[in-house]
C-alpha cells in the first residue's frame, strides 16, 4: 500500500500530497458539487486536514465560499478543482480532494454514493455498498 498520493492540477502550477490512510473515497452527486465541477458526478477522497499538504503552487490557489463555511478551492491558472473544506458540521477536520487530480494511485476504492436522489438520469452510476 503506499504512504501517501500526489496530485496536481492541469496545468502543474499546484501541486498537493495526502498522506494515507484516507478516510473514505465516495461518489457525490449533489447538485452543488456536479456544477462547481461542471460534471455528472463527482468522486472524492477524504482526508484530515493535517494529512495533506501543499508542496508547490499554494499562491495559485483561489478559494469560492460556496456556501457558510464551505469552501471549494481551485487552481487560478487553470480552474482545476482541488479541495473541498468546511469549517463546520461533521466534515469540519477533513479536507475533501476530488480523486480525479491523483496522479499516483490511493489507498481504497469507491465506498458509497452521496445524495444519489440529486442523481441526473444522465450521471454514471457505480452501484455499490457503503463503508
Ligand atoms: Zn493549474
Ligand atoms: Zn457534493
């Protein structure tokens, strides 16, 4: 298994490294998520805050409030999409980073869908059990 994951952005200007174990990987459909993304779905990996860290590129980085608290970052040269943070509710430690910007392989695959009901009929969907 390895210790930890690289990701990067399109256009390589950010650069971020998670170190294992992640906390979940999930398949979120929610409406919020599949716009940011401009996508039918959207698969993230979770970790604590303290696992991950930037390792070049941190002054690229834009940050959207999406919502109270929530924060969606991106990178400012390319519009890739890195993190998802919150500052509160149950997610308030975690970093959540769309798995799609690994360049390296993780340490789980796919555990559950999130908000399946915001589902388009035109999404992929992975059947499969939770966590
Ligand atoms: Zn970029
Ligand atoms: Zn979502």
């Amino acid at each position: 298994m390895p210790e930890s994951g690289t990701a990067r952005c399109h256009c390589g200007g950010v650069e971020m490294v998670a170190e294992f174990p992640s906390r979940f990987v999930a398949h979120c459909y929610c409406a919020s998520c599949r716009r940011t993304h401009a996508a039918g779905v959207v698969t993230w990996i979770g970790f604590r805050r303290e696992q991950v860290r930037i390792t070049k590129g941190a002054d690229l980085i834009r940050d959207y409030e999406s919502s109270r608290g929530t924060h969606r970052k991106f990178c400012g040269q390319c519009g890739t999409r890195l993190a998802f943070e919150s500052s509160h509710g149950k997610w308030a430690e975690e970093v959540h980073m769309p798995l799609a910007i690994f360049t390296t392989p993780v340490d789980r695959p796919p555990g559950g869908n999130a908000f399946p009901e915001e589902r388009p009929d035109w999404a992929p969907f992975n059947a499969h059990e939770r966590d």
